[in-house]
C-alpha cells in the first residue's frame, strides 16, 4: 500500500506533497506505537495535534481538565525530602525582571552566536539541494535559534499550567507547598524567555505540534502520576538537557545568564518529580499499571527524539517550495548540532527514568536499540543539583 501511496504523492505538485506528507507523518505515529495502551491514551492528543493542528490554529487552546482535587485539613509534614526541596526553593527564588536586560543583542553576529552555527549544516544543505545564499545563512541561524527559544517557551506554558494541576492533585501535603515554588518558577520562566524573544531575537515560532501532543495528553490525563510523569520527568527532563545544551554552547551573556538560573530551577523540579514518582511506581501500581507507564515513557521519549525536526522553520522558509518535508528533515537528523542536541536531551532524561523505576529489563533492549543504552547510568537529578550542573557544565564535564 505505501508503494501506491508514493506513486501518488509522486505526481502531486510540491505544494500538495507536503500536505500529505505532514498527514502521512501523523498517521506514523499509529502505526509506529507498540503499545495499544499507550496509543488510545495518546490517540486524542494526537488527533487535536498534528491532524487538527490546534496549536498553530489559535492563538488560544482550551484543554479539558477532569483530576481530582485533594486537599488535607491536617497539614501533616508527611514528606522530609520535599520539605527541605521546599526550602531550598524559597531561598533559590531570583527576580527575572534583574538580569541584564540592558545587554545590546545583535542576533546575526556570527562572533557571538545564540545557539551554536553547525545546528543547521550548510554544507549538507548543500548536498541535499538546500541552497542557501551568504545573506540567507545568517537568517538561517536565527530562525532555529529563535524556533528552540520558542519551543522552551511553549513547553514553560505547559510547565506553568501543569504545576498547577499537579499541586492540586498531589497527594502529599509537602508536595504542595513545595509545587507553589514550582508555580511560582515556572511563570518566571515564561515571563523571561518571552522577553528575550520578544526584546532580542525579535521573533517567535509556533508550538511544535509534538510538543503540543504532550502536553495536550497529559494535562487532560485524570491520574495524577501520568501528570507528574509527563511533566515533571519527561518535558522537564528533556527541558533541563536543552537549556545545559544552550547554556554550554550560546556566546551571548544576557542568555547564559538567563539559562544558568532556569537550570537550576529546572533540576529542582525534576527531582521533585522523582521524589513523587519512585515509591509509587515501585510499590503502589499494578504490574499492568506499572508496564502502562514503562511504555509510555519509551513512545514519548522516541516522539521527543525522532520528530523534533523544526519543521516549523521548514513552514516558513519552504513549504510550497521544490524543497521537501523530507529533506529538510535529513537536514536536520545530519546536523552536528541537532545531533548533539538530541543526544544531550536524552542524556538527562534517562537516568531519570530509570531512578522513578521504569528502566525495567523489559524496557533496556528497547532503549538500548534506540541507542539511548549509553545513558543508563548517568546521573539522576536527586545526585546532580543544579549547582553542580552548572559547575560540571561550565567546566565541561557534562558534554553538550
Ligand atoms: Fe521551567
Ligand atoms: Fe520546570
């Protein structure tokens, strides 16, 4: 059947090969999910998505929310570790509104790059019929720089809107007040990367509908531990190894400075999440429950890896062009930067992982093909604080 669908889409004009492309992409997912479980969880999220296309559609998107809310009129000191999160949290807070915003920002000066210059190949543009003029490589590189910027934007709305959720549902009454922190964290974030986007790079991409999948899936998820998982292990985790990446290899100040505070909010919100996660997985879930969520996070982690392909940037620059979806996507899987951007993403996550106890000798062949098994045993955020992130990535320890 693909071969016919290929005949077809072969005498289409590039216009509406493209469409069908992005059509055909979804309906991949489908069929690339092993897990059924996983697929009927995801399915409605991915529908709204990448078929409907709801994060690009409106400026607004309105996600039904069905968990419950649970409260304690005990206020019982019910979780040590969280409290002393708690604690650290409130002596962490920093004001968005005092970094340098005074910093001049030229995001065209090759000398003192945003993000780093091989994220997008020339000469494997080059070699795959990409043309790119002197005048175009520049733009080029700020288009992705500003279309990464724009993705850590959405995925802090998300976080905002998910901390929330999750503050409400946890069942742990430290876990509460230590998730106000986190609220308060992640509307910092947003606050800061918009303004940097707006003030500085001067541009702004829409969600990318992967992303917005995720989202979508596990706001409208009722069980709290999907939420914690979604958010606090899974887009946290690939979050805090985006912005490491970043911050290791941006030249621009304002922006390192801006990263090195997130991160360090961000580790603390990701050990958060394995703090609540652990026991439970470990101890409270069914084995069907348990492999439930160890096939979840595998499809979200492959979703993350395989389709995060700026093909937002590709939209803008070349859809309805004799340039292809499926080029540009070879761009960017050959790109050393995307490459190294990947790879550090999923060097955070996985250790994460495998500390809440997913990394199960079911789930390792998997990961292993995938190529992550590199990663086991990297360290998981209740041994990395986001000091000592900083230090080991200032001090090139932790590779990006
Ligand atoms: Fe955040
Ligand atoms: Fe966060």
């Amino acid at each position: 059947m693909y071969e016919q669908i290929e005949r077809i889409r072969n005498i289409l004009p590039p216009r509406v090969q493209n469409r069908v492309d992005a059509v055909l992409e979804a309906a991949e997912i489908f069929t690339e999910m092993k897990s059924a479980s996983v697929m009927r969880s995801v399915a409605p999220s991915a529908i709204r998505g990448l078929l409907l296309k709801s994060g690009k559609f409106s400026e607004t998107a309105d996600m039904p929310a069905n968990h419950s809310a649970h409260f304690n009129w005990a206020y019982p000191h019910d979780h040590p570790e969280m409290h002393a999160l708690y604690e650290r949290a409130k002596i962490g807070q920093w004001n968005g509104s005092s970094l340098p915003w005074n910093t001049s920002v030229d995001p065209f000066n090759p000398e003192v790059p945003i993000a780093p210059l091989d994220l997008i190949d020339l000469g494997a543009a080059d070699k795959l019929g990409i043309k790119l003029t002197a005048s175009e490589q520049p733009r080029m590189i700020h288009s992705m720089s500003s279309w990464m910027l724009s993705q850590f934007l959405h995925g802090e709305q998300g976080a905002l809107l998910a901390a929330a959720q999750v503050t409400e549902s946890v069942q742990f009454f430290d876990g509460k007040l230590y998730g106000s922190t986190q609220v308060v964290d992640e509307g910092r974030h947003v606050e800061v990367f918009h303004r940097y986007l707006n003030e500085k790079l001067c541009k702004m991409y829409p969600i990318n509908d992967n992303l917005f999948v995720i989202i979508d899936a596990l706001m409208t998820d009722s069980r709290w531990d999907m939420k914690f998982l979604g958010m606090q292990i899974m887009v946290e985790g690939l979050a805090l190894g985006a912005f490491g990446f970043l911050y290791q290899n941006t030249k621009e100040p304002l922006l390192k400075e801006l990263l090195k505070y997130v991160i360090q909010d961000e580790a603390r919100h990701v050990h958060y999440g394995v703090l609540a996660l652990k026991e439970h997985i470990t101890e409270h879930l069914t084995p069907k429950e348990r492999a439930e969520r160890e096939d979840w996070a595998y499809e979200i982690a492959l979703l993350m890896r395989n389709r995060f392909m700026a093909y937002e940037v590709y939209d803008e620059w070349y859809a309805g062009t004799s340039v292809t979806r499926d080029q540009w996507r070879q761009l960017v899987m050959q790109s050393p930067g995307m490459q190294r951007f990947r790879a550090i993403m999923l060097s955070r996550l996985v250790p994460n992982i495998r500390e809440i106890g997913l990394l199960t000798p079911r789930m390792r062949p998997h990961y292993d093909q995938a190529g992550m098994g590199a990663y086991f045993n990297g360290l998981a955020a209740p041994e990395l604080t986001g000091e000592q992130m900083i230090h080991d990535l200032d001090e090139g320890k932790i590779a990006a």
